[in-house]
C-alpha cells in the first residue's frame, strides 16, 4: 500500500515496528523447532504444562548463571595472555557455571516431577531445560549484535542452540539412568553406581561446553588481533566449533537412542500414536511462539493500529495453545494413570 503525497509505502511505515518482533522470533523459533523434534521423539507424549516449565526454569538457569558469571569476572584472576585467557573464561567462568545451573534444573525436575516415570523423559526434559537456557542467551545476543542481528542469529541457530539442547539431552540421559538404572545398560554388575551416573551428567556437558567456548572465544580474539594469529588457526578453530556443536547432538542422540530401545518392549502395550500428538504439539508451540512475538508488537509498537493488531495476535495465541494444552494434558494425564495401574504394587 502507498500514500499519495507521503513517498513513503506502508510496508516501509510498519518496518520498524516489526524489527523487534523478527529479532525475538530468530532468537526463540529455532529453540522451540529443536523441542518440538524432541518432543515427539518420545513414544508417549509429555504434558506441555510440565515441558514448558521446564523450558522456563531452563531460562530462569541462565539468569542465575549469568549473575554468578559477572561475580567471577569480577574476583577470578583470569591471565594476561588473552589465547589463554580465552580458555580460562570458557571453562572456569562459561562452562562451569552454566552447566551446574543446567544439570541442577533437570535433577530437580527428574526427583520432583511425578510425571518423569520413564528413561525417555530425562531426553525430553534435559533437552528443555537446555534449550529454555539457549533461548534466552540467544535472544541477549541478537538484541546486542546490533545492525548484524541477522548473521548472528543464523550462526547460533545452527551452532550453539543445537548444542545447548544437546548438552541438556546428554545430562538428562544420565540423570535418568541413575534414577531408573539401566536405562544406558551402565548397571550392570554395578560397575556404574548412581553418584558416577550424575557425576558424568555434569562433567561430560562441562567438557564439551568448554572445549566449545574456548575455540569460539579464541576465534574471536583472533579476528581481533589478525597479527598475532598463526596462519591457519582461525580454520581450527572454526573446525573445532563446527565439530563439537555437531559432535554434541550426535552423541546426544546416540543416548536418546539407546535409551529409546531399551525401554521400548516394556512399553508396546501402552504407547500411544504419534498421530495423536505430534501435530498438536507443534501447534501448541507455534501459539507459544506467536505469543512472544505479538507481546514484543504491543510493547514496540508506535502506532495504535499495530499495537491493537499485536494484541488480536496475542489472543488468538493463548487460544490456540490453551486448546492445544488441554488435549495434549489429557491425553499424558490418561497415559500416567494407566501406567500407575498397570505398574505391580509391592507387597
């Protein structure tokens, strides 16, 4: 549409109201398509109420993080060296701390939920917790690269969310393991007691993480600094990012695997079709989604006209996740109850 007289079409008048909305739906929309795979990965479906706070608490970890984070930039003594400084900052100020927000989320979720009855659930889980956490961090990242938010969005969405979501998944599997035993066929003869299994939870998501960090921070120094770089370095180090983000999701899904088989004969008779499920949770998440995004036009909005459109949005948002919610609950809810008769009480 164009105004006789102004020069200026609509499209270019409403622009910068929708910036905002893109910046938040590039920063959020990949985390919730990675849920949703996971999600419905599951034989049997999960309640989004319990999957979505979880997403929540997972963000709610990164704050928690990141304020542990600026109280160690301000009293560890980190190296002069700025290459070694890198790898200080990514295990000792990135890895450390966020992981252990992380991993106690998830053990919380795993000893509180009385929804988690299956090793499954800990994938489902870790994997939210871990991509609430990545929503959040990308979304600080893309409203702070400025003019260059779509470059950065487009890189983390393909590096760092997945492995976020992925560090999430492999301490989730371990968590479970612990708590149902066997579920990675680790206790056999007991070689691979409980407080190994969380112990692993931790240390594995830690390693990578850090390994992760330090090459991208040292990528970045060495962008900064190209004379003081060896000649192929920055290909390294990219190599290594691309390897360990990759890496972390195929190990991730190695563990989702394994423990998909091995509870899957003891769970033929009661699984429910994926049919039921699997659209309905991604309408449920598209509402989630579409929430966020028309919350953002109401608030950045200039005009009343886009103001009023956000919030017609925003209704029609939580009215589709509601309805989806409410089926989705009703059917895990009927899954819990048929499992919890069928389950042999001790005597």
């Amino acid at each position: 549409m164009y105004y006789p007289g102004s020069g200026v079409s609509f499209a270019a008048m409403l622009a910068p109201d929708l910036i905002p909305a893109a910046m938040v739906i590039a920063a959020i929309a990949p985390a919730l398509l990675l849920l949703w795979l996971v999600v419905v990965a599951d034989c049997r479906p999960e309640p989004p109420r319990v999957v979505l706070i979880a997403v929540v608490l997972g963000a709610f970890s990164g704050v928690a993080a990141g304020g542990v984070e600026l109280w160690l930039r301000r009293h560890l003594p980190i190296a002069h060296n700025p290459w070694l400084a890198a790898d200080e900052v990514a295990l000792f100020i990135a890895a450390i701390p966020e992981e252990i927000a992380k991993v106690s989320v998830i053990a919380a979720i795993a000893l509180r939920a009385r929804h988690f009855d299956e090793p499954m659930d800990g994938v489902v889980y870790g994997t939210a917790v871990g991509l609430g956490f990545a929503a959040l961090e990308n979304l600080l990242y893309v409203v702070g690269a400025g003019t260059h938010w779509q470059a950065v969005a487009a890189a983390r969405a393909v590096l760092s969310v997945p492995l976020h979501g992925a560090l999430g998944a492999i301490a989730g599997a371990y968590i479970a393991s612990a708590r149902f035993g066997g579920a990675l066929g680790a206790h056999k003869g007991r070689r691979w007691p409980r407080a190994r299994l969380f112990f692993l939870a931790w240390l594995i998501p830690v390693v990578l993480h850090a390994v992760y960090d330090a090459a991208a921070f040292s990528l970045a120094e060495a962008g900064r600094d190209p004379a003081n770089t060896m000649a192929g370095a920055p290909a390294l180090l990219l190599l290594i990012v691309i390897v360990v983000a990759f890496g972390g999701v195929v190990f991730a899904a190695r563990l989702a695997r394994r423990i998909a088989r091995r509870q899957r004969a003891s769970l033929e008779t009661k699984r429910v079709p994926p049919v039921h499920w699997r659209p309905v949770w991604a309408q449920c998440l598209i509402g989630v989604a579409l929430t966020f995004v028309a919350l953002t036009v109401v608030i950045a909005g200039n005009s009343g006209g886009v103001k009023l459109f956000g919030l017609a949005v925003f209704v029609l948002a939580i009215a589709v996740s509601r309805n989806c919610a409410r089926y989705l609950n009703t059917v895990a809810r009927h899954r819990h109850y048929a499992t919890a008769a069928a389950t042999p009480k001790p005597a």
